[in-house]
C-alpha cells in the first residue's frame, strides 16, 4: 500500500490566512478586555453618587430627626451638606433630587439641583450616561411627635474629568 | 507498507512548523507586554490616584486627616524623566491633578465645600513620599 502525505497541504493548514485570522481574533479579545476592565476600575461615578446621598442625608437627618431649619426656614441643603453649589450649577456633572413627603403623602418640600436629564439618562444603559443612586428614608417631625416624613434622595453623576 | 516521504517535503514541513511556533511566541510576548504595560502606564496611574483622591476628599468629614502613600507614584515620575510638580489640589477650582509624565496630566474635580489643606512630606533624598491632606 503506498500512502502519499501531502505535505504542502500541511504546510498550508499550519500557516494559512485562517491561522493569521485567529491571533487577530484573539489581540482583538485581548485589547478590548484590558481596556474594559481599565476603564472600569477607574470609574468611581457609582462611589460619588453614593457619597453625594450620604451628603445629602446628613444635611437633612437630625439624629432621626428632620432637620427644624427646613420647617422654621433658613435651610441651604449646599451650607449644611458642605458641598459646592458653582460644581452643580457651573458644569453638568452632578445631579441631586430630594424630596420630602408627609404622612398623607403630600409633598412638602422639594430641593433640586444639577443636570435634570440624569433622571431619564439613569433609567438606561450604556456607558457614557450618568450613575446613580436613589434611597428612602423616614424621619420623625421635630415639631410635632410621632409624625413622619418620608424622604426621597436622588442624586447622579457624570464623567469629572476637566479638560 | 511503503511511506513515501521526500526530504525536501520533510524539511518543509519542519521549517513551517519552527515559523508557527515562532508567530505563536512572538504574538503572546507582544500580548503579555501589552497587559502589563497597560497596567503600568502612567496615564492610568495619574487617573486612578487623581478620582481616589478626589472621591477621598467629598467622602471625608471635617477633621479628617487623608495619608496617601506616593512612592509608587515617584517611580513612575521617575521612570518618565519627570521633574516637575507631581500632585496639585486647587481648592478654588474644585480640581485634584496628578501629573507623572510631561502634558497636562489628569485632572479631577471634587464636591465638596470643606477647607482643605495639604502638604507633600519628602524622604531623606528630597523626594515626596507622602501626602497628608487636612479636611476642616
């Protein structure tokens, strides 16, 4: 029996375009994982939005209690949160939401700031819209007791980079 | 049972092997290198240091002291023959920039309203190693 090995077949399958194809495929799968989980360890959007809540929480919490300045008035949620109104009002980068409803779910006080498309931009997906974070909370009226007032936080943030 | 294999087929058949052995170890070398640079390339660095400081300042209360180790950016600095300022936090602006190469650097801006002070300390050689930053 005589077999003939077709060498140059050989040769073709080891170093053909298929071959050249597949290590593109691979450095293409290679660069886009390293630049997905670059760009994604140095997103901290998520992380601010979170802190800007705490923020906002603490300007408004009294020790469970509503803060009185925004019932007897005289409330800056930017002087008693410490944050910087010209970054909410100068750029468009951040966005809060807070709203402050009473028993009968009558909203009594609203403060908003910022870039209000965060609300819709939050609702979608994709890697260039803002991040955000969003609590309830429920705190005891100073002026009268046992009444409570729900609180709505909403706050957003989008790319801080200064060019 | 008769094999009939020519030399010069042989030979041919080895040598396009040693070619695609060598593609193979080429394409990984330059791969690994490429992973690992990425991982080391100062624009990343100055990113990652600028957004921890910045997010470091908004999270932080008055009467925090913030300690940020700069040795590893010093070396990076170093490596790119640069001389100049390395970290710059500009309360006027609301801005942290950390520059380790020459260019712009990056900048990051923060929220917060609080006082803020800072100093770089140096080791023995003159070079910074730690930033101490004050929140009041």
């Amino acid at each position: 029996m005589v077999k003939k090995l077709n060498k140059r077949a050989d040769d073709e399958v080891i170093l053909s375009p298929f071959f050249f194809l597949m290590l593109a495929i691979v450095g293409i799968a290679i660069v886009t994982a390293v630049v997905v989980i670059m760009s994604s360890n140095s997103d901290i959007r998520v992380g601010e939005a979170k802190t800007l809540n705490d923020r906002l929480v603490y300007a408004i919490d009294d020790n469970g209690y509503l803060n009185d300045k925004i019932i007897k008035g005289g409330f800056d949620i930017f002087q008693d949160s410490d944050m910087n109104s010209q970054m909410f009002e100068n750029t468009n980068d951040f966005y809060f939401n807070v709203q402050i409803y009473d028993e009968n779910n009558q909203l009594k006080y609203s403060f908003v700031k910022g870039n209000k498309d965060f609300e819709i931009q939050c609702g979608l997906n994709g890697k260039k819209l803002a991040k955000c974070y969003s609590r309830e909370i429920a705190l005891l009226n100073p002026e009268e007791s046992g009444q409570i007032f729900r609180v709505k936080i909403f706050s957003g943030v989008n790319s801080g980079d200064v060019k | 049972m008769n094999k009939k294999i020519s030399k010069k087929g042989s030979s041919k058949l080895v040598l396009s092997q040693i070619i695609y052995i060598i593609l193979v170890i080429i394409f990984s070398v330059v791969m690994i290198a490429y992973v690992v640079r990425s991982g080391n390339q100062s624009a990343v660095k100055e990113e990652v240091y600028a957004k921890q400081i910045a997010l470091s300042i908004d999270k932080a209360k008055p009467g925090t002291e913030i300690d940020i180790n700069l040795n590893e950016l010093n070396k990076i600095a170093q490596s790119n023959k640069y001389n100049g300022k390395i970290i710059n936090i500009d309360n006027q602006k609301n801005s942290v920039n950390i520059h380790l190469a020459l260019g712009n650097g990056y900048t990051y801006r923060f929220f917060s309203e609080n006082d803020i002070s800072w100093n770089i300390n140096s080791d023995e050689e003159g070079k910074p190693n730690q930033l101490i930053i004050l929140i009041s």
